[in-house]
C-alpha cells in the first residue's frame, strides 16, 4: 500500500493499482471479528502513473464540488490542482 495523504492511498496487488479513499473510520473485516480500517475503492488501474493521474483527477473534482466557483474560478482552482499534481507524479514516476 502507499500511503499519498491522509485521505488518500493507492493499494497494489498482482493485477492492479487500486485507489482508496480513507473513510476515517474502523469496519469490521470480512471475518465478521477483526477491525480494520475503513476505504473506499474509487478504482482500479494497469499502472501505478494511471492510478496516480486518476487520483489527481478525483481530487480535483473532490475540490470542485466543495464550493460553488464562477466558471473563471473553476479554471483557476483546475490549472492550480492540476499544476500540483503533475509536479508530484514527476517527482514519484521520475519523468
């Protein structure tokens, strides 16, 4: 698993990269018993770059929604997001 922030992890395993979003919260596993954190899964990804892209996408949406934005707004707050994220996803990728 990589931890990207406090709400947001990428989980890995033999097939795919797997966003999450941490619900902050304890669930029951499937054993009906065990505590474990609590995810939601946002999707499922063929490359860690992908999923990172996506990741990047949804948390742009996610910021979007929060607040209600004039169209030149909106394109300000995307341009910024986007402009972080694909800073990051360099830095992580190393392109």
């Amino acid at each position: 698993m990589i931890r990207i922030n406090d709400d947001w992890i990428v989980d890995v395993d033999q097939y795919n990269y797997i966003v999450k979003k941490d619900m902050h919260k304890m669930v029951k596993a499937r054993d009906g018993k065990t505590m474990v954190p609590g995810y939601t899964t946002v999707g499922y990804y063929g490359s860690l770059r992908r999923a990172l892209e996506a990741l990047g996408e949804e948390m742009v949406r996610e910021r979007l929604a929060s607040d209600s934005l004039s169209l030149a707004e909106a394109l300000q707050t995307i341009r910024e997001c986007k402009a972080e994220w694909d800073e990051a996803v360099r830095k992580v990728v190393g392109e």
